[in-house]
C-alpha cells in the first residue's frame, strides 16, 4: 500500500504523476532545474500537464501553470494526448486507443494501397503484406485492451472493410428477369433512356442491375476470410485475444514479484489510502469490464472452486491448455 507510481521514464519521454497540481508542478520544476545542469531544456509544447479533476473538483481556473520561464498548458479533461504510440485520456481510455490504433492502420494501408490493391501480385503475397504491416500496426499495444462487444465489432468490421478493398471484387451484374406482357419498347421510350444522364444510369444499374448491396458484402467477405484460414491468418479480435493471453502467461510465470506490471496487476483503483481507514469510492453505476476478467470468467468455467487462481495461473501448463480456447471467445459485456 505504500508503493506510489510518481514517474515513468523511456529515453528523454517522461511522464510524471502527482495527487495534485502543486506537487505536479513542483516536480517539473525540479526536473527543469537538473536537465539544465546537463544541458537541456524542457520543450513548453511537448510538456503538458493533465488533471483527472473537473472544474467543480478543485480543477485550475487557468489552463496555464508558470514553471521557471515557461508556461506549461493544463489540458481539459476531455483531450488526449499520445505518449510512446499510445494516446492518453481519463474517460474512456480504451475506446480512444482503439480509434487510435485503427486510424493509424489506415495510414499505413494507404501507404501500401498500391501493392496491397495491385491484382498484379498474387492475392496470397498481398494478405500476407497485410498481415505482416497492417496488423502489428492496428494491434500495438492490445496486450492491455479490454475490448467489449461494441469494440470487437469496430475491429472486425474496419478489417473486412480493408480486405474487401484488397480483393478488389465489383458488384456483379443480374441480368433482369424478362416481362412477357411488356411491350419491347418504343422509339419514345429508346430516345428518353438515351437522354438520361450518367447518374441516372448509375442509380438505374444500383437499383436493377448489380446485385444487391448485402449480398456482395456476404460474398466478398466469405472469399476474404476463407483466404485467411487458407493461409491461417487471424482475425484481428483473435490476434488481440492471443496477444492478451500470452503477456498474462508472461506476466504470471515469468515476472518477478517486485516488477511494475506485476504491483500494478495488484492495484486497485477505487481504493483510496489518504484516509484513515482505506474506502472504496466510485459511483453507483454498472462496474467497467476490467484486463483480468476475462481471465476470471475462464478460470470459473475450468477450474475448481476449491482452488486458488492465483495458484493456478502460476502455472505454465494453464496457460498452453487454454490458449486456443480464449482466443476464440468474444467479448463477455
């Protein structure tokens, strides 16, 4: 109870936490006055402080803090900001990080739109492009996620979107079914359809022509994902899953005690100990689905009630029994 984060630090990214803005601010001061006895300086817009408070909380009227000669932005609590490829912000954190990750995925697809889109090269080379630059791009970091229904649903529908982009299959035309009790046509009737413009013959061929929308996006996505299992590339929800699975195995048997992903797992954030008994404090709503809880919903479903979870993710045997069958559970809530 007595282990306080107050700072992470990865080459000259550094991120310092606080239980208040004087303390937060004293601590970039002090950090300020070291770089400057080795020569640097601390650079005023990439240093921004965030306050998990709102305004009637005690939240700063300002938006600036004077640090030294430099005035530092205090950002409203609504606004994220990334920090080593991962953006930041109290809310909803999750959901914020996944738009993220799926927006910069479409970055790099555009990138590599003219391979990837190319009928050229085999469609094989080119999901296998996909699966090597597109996915570990989308899937940074989803160790950590805690990925509901909705969430798995945005993953798999912006990865489909992506494959149907790389197969590159048109909507077929149907050929109309014939009226025997129509008249074959007229010479008014063949001029006026010649007088029509580009649109309307586009909306005629939508509307008569080509197939109906649903049923190409069934056909499309069937051929994508049959070619998947072909080649035994994962959808993205059971790469996340697999990803998840194999940093808890990691983080259970092999960390020690006394490392920060292990105290972590152990901290429970509606504790509060600035007060004399130690209370939990949150609102009267529907808990968050929290990292571990997919992992309890298993352990209930394999394990013994009489046995320690906690004896039983300890061992590595767990982890390669139930491996496959996490990665292809959805999301529980």
């Amino acid at each position: 109870d007595a282990t306080r984060l107050t700072n992470l630090r990865f080459a000259d990214d550094i991120l310092l936490t606080g239980r208040s803005l004087a303390q937060v601010s004293g601590m970039l001061h002090v950090v300020q006055l070291e770089a400057n006895k080795c020569g640097l300086q601390l650079h005023p817009d990439k240093t921004k402080i965030f306050s998990s408070t709102g305004r009637n909380q005690g939240r700063p009227k300002s938006r600036h803090v004077p640090i030294g000669d430099m005035r530092i932005e205090v950002l409203p609590r609504d606004v994220s900001l990334k920090y080593l490829g991962r953006q930041i912000l109290f809310g909803d954190y999750h959901l914020v990080e996944l738009r993220h990750r799926v927006r910069a995925g479409w970055t790099k697809f555009m990138e590599h739109k003219q391979e990837l889109t190319n009928k050229h090269y085999s469609l094989n080379d080119r999901l296998r492009l996909f699966d090597a630059v597109i996915s570990p791009t989308v899937l940074y970091g989803s160790e950590c996620w805690t990925l509901t229904q909705n969430m798995e649903s945005f993953l798999k529908r912006t990865q489909r979107r992506m494959l149907r982009l790389i197969l590159g299959q048109g909507r077929r035309r149907v050929q109309p079914e014939r009226n025997d009790d129509a008249s074959s046509g007229t010479d008014v009737q063949s001029n006026m359809s010649n007088k029509t413009t580009g649109d309307e013959r586009l909306e005629e061929d939508d509307r008569d022509d080509l197939e109906p929308w649903v049923d190409w996006i069934k056909r499309v996505t069937h051929s994508v994902e049959a070619s998947l299992q072909r080649l035994k590339i994962k959808n993205w929800v059971q790469q996340a899953r697999k990803r998840k699975w194999k940093w808890a195995a990691r983080l259970f048997c092999a960390l020690p005690e006394n490392r920060w992903p292990k105290i972590a797992l152990k901290w429970d954030p509606q504790l509060h100990y600035d007060a004399p008994r130690p209370a939990a404090r949150r609102r009267p709503a529907r808990p968050a689905t929290r990292w571990f809880d997919e992992f309890a919903k298993l352990l209930q479903n394999v394990s013994d009630p009489d046995t320690s979870w906690n004896e039983i993710m300890r061992k590595p045997e767990f982890w390669k029994m139930y491996e496959d069958q996490f990665t292809s559970n959805s999301a529980s809530s």
